[in-house]
C-alpha cells in the first residue's frame, strides 16, 4: 500500500463519521413526540417524558402503548403482526406501520430553538 491509499482511506472514513453525525443529530431533539398516523392523517400527537403511561386503542384494531420515553404497538388485528413484531421505539426516525389497518406509529423530534432573549 502507498501513502495515497492511507489518504483515500482517511477521506473516507472522514466522510463517513460526518454523515453519521449530521444524521444523529438531524434525529434528535429536545423534544421527543408519538404521532399516530391513521388512514393519511394525524390523529394524535403526544409529547414523551419519562412520567408518560398511556395505552391507546384505535377502534379495537390497534392498541399503542406510550411507556416514558418509548413507543410500541403492542396489539394488532392484523394476520402478519409485522407492526407488533417491530418492537419498541426509542429514537426519534423510528416507525411501526401496521398496513392492512393503515396505522403508523413513529417518533419525532424537535428542537427547542430560542429565537430572541429579552432582558
């Protein structure tokens, strides 16, 4: 090997460590919500935290459960149970979609940017 393939080498993963970097951070957020797409639309958006419990059933087909800061969809009408069997969802980015119900379920992160101070 020549000292231009330790360069290639180099450049590439430069490259890479950017992009994992520029990708962790388009995902996170300060904030961290479940929203709840059925049939196209948002139905529900709720803000995670750690003191957050809640269990929603979407018309007996689709039961969602919200456990601090991770989402899941524990049950599910549905033969295949794909959107069961995705898991839980920790990270902003991630989804479970049930498609037969038309369900989806993902994490969203936003940033809470300060626009002015006042003093």
């Amino acid at each position: 090997m020549r000292w231009g393939d330790f360069v290639i080498i180099a450049a590439v993963l430069l490259a890479a460590a950017a992009l994992a970097v520029f990708l962790a951070m388009q995902a996170a957020g300060d904030r961290l919500y479940a929203e709840i797409w059925k049939d196209g639309e948002l139905t529900q958006r709720v803000a995670l935290t750690p003191d957050t419990r809640e269990t929603i059933d979407l018309d007996g087909h689709n039961t969602i459960v919200l456990d601090g800061l991770t989402a899941r969809m524990a049950g599910a009408d549905c033969r295949d149970q794909v959107c069961v069997r995705t898991g839980t969802l920790s990270r902003a980015g991630q989804a479970a979609v049930c498609l037969p119900n038309r369900v989806v379920l993902k994490l969203v992160g936003e940033k809470n940017e300060v626009d002015a101070i006042v003093s």
